[in-house]
C-alpha cells in the first residue's frame, strides 16, 4: 500500500495522510509521485529514481502497466490560505468521519491544522457560499488565486506557518507523565473490573460477540460457483455476519474511546467533583451526560459550564422577582430579607419541634430578644396550664376559685395554642401576690397553614350548609381544626374526645409522643388519627417522639 493514514495522539499536529514508496518505502507526500493505473495495481506508488530505475514488487509490471504521474497540488483554488490538497482532504475527512468530527478531520488534513479552524472554513466556504453547494470560486476559469499566490510563494507562506505551530506546540507545558499501575488485573484500580495495562475490561461491550464467528471458516477459492462464477448464498451469509461483527467492535471501540477521551475511569475525582455541586446542577449534569457521545471532552465541559450558568441565572431571575414582588428594590434590602426569611424559617421549624409538656416544674428561665413565642411558652403562667392546677397545691382557694379550677387567664392562653382570638378578650386583673396572670396580650406568631390532604374513598364533611344544632360542638373549634375534621369526616363532638384522650396521654409522657401511641389511644381509622397526630405537632401542641 502506498497510502498510510497517520494518525497522531494529539490533534492540531503534522497528522494527515503519509504517501511512502511502494520500493524503497521513502516519504513521497510532498514530491512528485508516479502512479500505476492499471487496475491490477491498486494505490501503487513510486519515486521518481524507483520509476526511473525500472524497479517493480508484486504484481506491477513497469514495462507494459500505464501510469500518472501526480504533483503536489498546493496551491490555492477557493481561498488564499487553503490549498487544493488540504481542500480534497477536507472533504475525504468529513466523509469519513463525519461532519461534526472536526478534530478527526483536521487530524486527517494534517498541516497542523486546529479543528476550530476546519470548522471555520468549512461554514464560511462551503455552507455561506452564494452558490451553494459549490463554493463562490469553483469555475475552471477562475484562475485570479493561482496568479496572485503562485506555488512558490504559497508553499513557502505554507511552510512558514508549519514552523510557527511547532514553535507554539514547543512552549506549551509537557504532559505529566502516566503513572504504571502496579499490576494489569481488575483489584488494581478504582473501577472494579478494568485492566489498566491492558486497556481493557474484564466484560467488554456485547462480550459474547466473537462467538458467532469462532467457528467460521474461508478457504480460498470458496464461495464462488464455478459454473455461474456468482457468490454463493452461504459465502453472502457469511458476510452479512462478519459485517454484524465488525458492527458490535466498532460499537465496543467507540464506547471505550468515550470512557478513555472523558476520564470517567477517574471515579473519585468525578464524584469529588459533582458532590460540591447543588442538587439542581447534578440533576442537570445527569440530563446532559447523553450529549457527550457527540461531543469531546473540553467541548462537554463547556457545554455543561454554560447550561450550569443558564440554570444560576434563571434562580437569580427568580429571587429577583420575588424581591420586587416583596417591593424590594436594591441589594443590600434583598439581603437582609433572605437572611430574615432563613431565620423565620428557623424559628418556626424551631417552635413547631418545641416541647410544651417536657416538664411539670415551672421553668424560670430568659427567653431569647425579639422571640414573643419563645417568651410565651417559657412563662411561669405555663407550668400552671401544664399541670391544670394552681402552684399553690396546698391551697383550697385560689382568687376564690376552687383548687384545680384554671384561671381565665389560663383559658385564654390554652384559646390562643389552639389558633383562638383574643382580640375581644379582657385583661385578668392583677392577682394578690403581686405576680401578673399570663400574658393573654402576646399572640403567637402566625404559623404556615396545615394542609389536609383528602383521604380516598372518604366524602369531606359539610359543616357549614348543616343545621347548627347538628353539631353544637363546632363552635368551640377553631378554622384549621373545622377543616380538618370536614377532610376527615369526624364529628365534632368525637373530635373533641380524641384531643382530649391525646393531650391527657402525651401529659402523662412528659409532653411527647408516637404516632403510634396516639392511634393506640384513639381506637378509630389509623389514617385519621395520623392526620391528627400530625396537625397537633404542627401547631406544637404536643411533641413528636
């Protein structure tokens, strides 16, 4: 064969075709070559002192084969810095390897060509031509480039530039050299199963696809009728499977040229590296990690790079946007109520784990600045609603109540746990002792609302279109707890029991409890007490456990 396709591991280097002597296997890629066009000599080439010589291999025969001679065709035809050589080996390239595989091609052009700069002069001579597809100078007689850069001075700006990328290519830093492993056997290395000086799997892509052609078998001579001279139908099956073959490897290589050109053998690293991301950017590398069959690795990582980018710019947008609609116009406002927003979030996650009936003992504590719920539930009013008593046991009386009997006060402050209004509520006056009731005039702050989701197969519960005397029971509860039973479908009335067995229980256990507990305490539909249990955690009438 005179003709080598050289590839080179790295891209933008000399690469392209190398053209050898066929005799004296010397490089003839840049010299005037002989040709032999007869059929029976295929990509046969000499140099001149071999064809001159007389000299011959194989099958030629000098003295009755007809030749060409070829020249180099450097010189321009549709651009001033792209000669016909590397024009025709532009368009073998890309249909070779594809349009799109602009490092493959520029690899195949040689010259030191980079792929952004095939890409470049692909678009803008052969796609943004006036006389697509043919470029704006393909006519014969159109010879203004050749007569304004003749060979000699073409080839010599040709060489010029050679020289310039090899000094560049000199300047850049070497590569850090690899480190041999210890052993080529699948325990030696991070992903379990590779070999890494072989460069191999211990289970390839589509492993058992040699064994439909193990036993196969050509002779020569076999497979052509004698008589007919045509392909017999069982040499054309055999084909048709050794083209099946040649389909799963060229499968299996492109794979594994994707595992090596993206170092996804580096398994640490990568998972080193998508742990510092957000849950969002790893859901989005996880959508674009397709792409990157189609693409080379600096070329994904800057495709993930800017979708990575897009994606902070639209969260940036929206918090934008909730800052005008909060009427927020500048950045330091917007700062101050993201860190006040986090805080609140906080604090309400705070009071909504807090335990109201930890302890029996008054508690004389300071609540935290500029915390009024805190403030409330750390009250020495508190101990009192805990244990239902006065703090005076001994006592029979009481701001001449009986023992045991809860001051007004105290059924406003349990009014106000339950989501109550107070705004109509009258003061307590000041007690004897000197120490002031609980404070009715500090409400709770305003929690986020339950959300009931339905039961199946359960009707809500009208509450409001029903008779008054149906359900007198319903106007002791609160909003959230009318619509909590209507999801439920529970009575009022029956209502008020479970409350009343669960807050009793949880009391006895020190203010927590399980959800289990609390369905064994209802004895009715475990879903129901569920729902339940969780709408009084979350207003923090009893802990969860």
């Amino acid at each position: 064969m005179g003709v080598i396709k050289k590839k080179t591991a790295i891209k933008a280097t000399e690469g392209g075709v190398k053209i050898i002597c066929d005799i004296c296997s010397s490089d003839i890629t840049s010299t005037v070559r002989i040709r032999c066009a007869d059929p029976a000599c295929k990509d046969y080439d000499l140099c001149v002192p071999c064809f001159a010589r007389g000299e011959s291999s194989r099958d030629h025969k000098p003295a009755t084969h007809p030749y060409c001679v070829i020249e180099q065709h450097s010189v321009p035809i549709f651009t001033a810095d792209w000669g016909a050589d590397e024009e025709s080996l532009l368009l073998e390239g890309a249909e070779t390897y594809g349009l799109g595989s602009w490092a493959d091609i520029a690899d195949h052009i040689g010259g030191y060509r980079h792929k952004d700069e095939v890409r470049d002069h692909y678009i803008s001579t052969y796609i943004d031509s006036d006389r697509f597809p043919l470029p704006n100078h393909a006519d014969p007689k159109n010879k203004r480039l050749i007569e304004e850069w003749p060979r000699e001075k073409f080839q010599a700006r040709k060489k010029r530039r050679i020289e310039d990328r090899k000094e560049e290519l000199k300047n850049e830093p070497a590569a850090p050299p690899k480190q041999k492993p210890v052993a080529s056997t699948p325990i030696c290395h991070e992903v379990q199963g590779y070999m890494p000086g072989r460069l191999e799997f211990e289970h390839e892509h589509n492993d058992a696809a040699e064994e439909a052609v193990q036993h196969m078998q050509f002779e020569p001579g076999e497979g052509i009728d004698p008589d007919t001279g045509e392909i017999e139908p069982e040499m054309v099956l055999k084909m048709v499977v050794m083209d099946i073959y040649n389909a799963r490897l060229t499968g299996r290589v492109e794979r594994k040229r994707l595992i090596f050109e993206h170092q996804l053998l580096e398994y640490r690293r990568n998972m080193a590296m998508e742990k510092k991301k957000t849950n969002e950017e790893r859901e989005l590398l996880k959508k674009c990690k397709p792409m990157a069959k189609l693409m080379r690795k600096t070329d994904f990582d800057d495709f993930t790079k800017d979708m990575e980018y897009e994606l902070n710019l639209r969260q940036a947008i929206g918090q934008l946007q909730d800052w005008r609609n909060n009427q927020i116009g500048d950045l330091k406002s917007g700062e101050e109520y993201e860190q006040k927003k986090a805080a609140r979030i906080a604090r309400i996650a705070a009071q909504s784990s807090y335990d109201r009936f930890a302890t029996s003992r008054p508690v004389k504590s300071q609540p935290p600045e500029g915390n009024p719920a805190v403030a409330h539930l750390v009250s020495p009013s508190m101990s009192r609603i805990t244990n239902g008593v006065s703090p005076e046991p001994n006592s029979k009386h009481v701001n001449g109540l009986p023992n045991g009997t809860p001051l007004k006060s105290e059924i406003e402050s349990r009014a106000l746990a339950n989501g109550a209004s107070t705004a109509n509520a009258t003061p307590a006056p000041e007690s004897k002792r000197g120490t002031t009731p609980a404070a009715t005039h500090m409400p709770l702050p305003q929690r986020s609302k339950f959300t009931v989701a339905p039961l199946p197969n359960t009707v809500p519960l009208d509450l409001a279109t029903g008779d008054e005397n149906a359900y007198p029971d319903n106007r002791i509860l609160t909003e959230d707890e009318r619509e909590l039973i209507s999801q439920l479908r529970i009575a009022p009335r029956a209502y008020a029991a479970i409350k009343e067995a669960i807050l009793r229980e949880a009391v006895r256990l020190g203010g927590s409890m399980k959800k289990k507990m609390a369905k064994e305490v209802a004895r009715i539909d475990p879903a129901k007490v569920g729902k339940i249990f969780d709408f009084m955690v979350h207003n923090g009438w009893i802990g969860r456990a």
